[in-house]
C-alpha cells in the first residue's frame, strides 16, 4: 500500500511538473532578490560602513536566502525526472527534516 501511496504521489508531482517548476522558479528569484536587496542595504547604511563588515545576524540572513534560493532551484530540476520525484517524496515522507 505504501508504494502504492508513493508512487501516485509521485506520478502526480511528475505530471504537474511544469506549473510547480514555475512556481518554485519564482520563489527563487524572488529570494534571490530579496537576497540582493538586503546586501546592498546593509553595504549602504552608514554604521555598516564605519564597522566595515556585515553583523554576525547580516551575514546569517544572507546565507539563508542564499541556502533556500539554491535548494528551491535545485527541487524544482528534480521534478523532470520520474525517478526523482519518487525519491522526492519518498525524503519529505520519511525524512523532512533532511530535506530541508
């Protein structure tokens, strides 16, 4: 019964491929640019400056944009492959936390 949950989950991930690759592409630019933003603001403010690097906080905020935009790409390539839909589902069923 399991593999049978799987792999319908997978064939309906296969099938509406096109509409979540473009989805989650969006979300990537938009953390990409998000990402953007917040480096040239925090480069511009004047207590920045006159440190002369980015806060410890900054620095995190920005890898995480930088993890997230990569990872949501990096999914949203793995919907093209039956193969790896399966595997796909099968991580966020059994291991999320890895996943993400």
């Amino acid at each position: 019964m399991e593999t049978l949950v799987l792999s319908l989950c997978s064939l309906w991930l296969w099938i509406t491929r096109e509409s979540r690759t473009s989805e989650y592409s969006k979300v990537a630019e938009k953390l990409t640019a998000a990402r953007t933003y917040l480096w040239s603001d925090y480069a511009t403010r004047a207590s920045t400056l006159d440190r002369g690097s980015l806060l410890p906080e900054q620095a995190e905020a920005l890898t995480i944009l930088e993890r997230q935009a990569t990872l949501i790409s990096q999914t949203s390539r793995r919907f093209y492959s039956l193969s790896e839909c399966r595997k796909f589902v099968t991580e966020e069923l059994n291991e999320p936390s890895k996943a993400a």
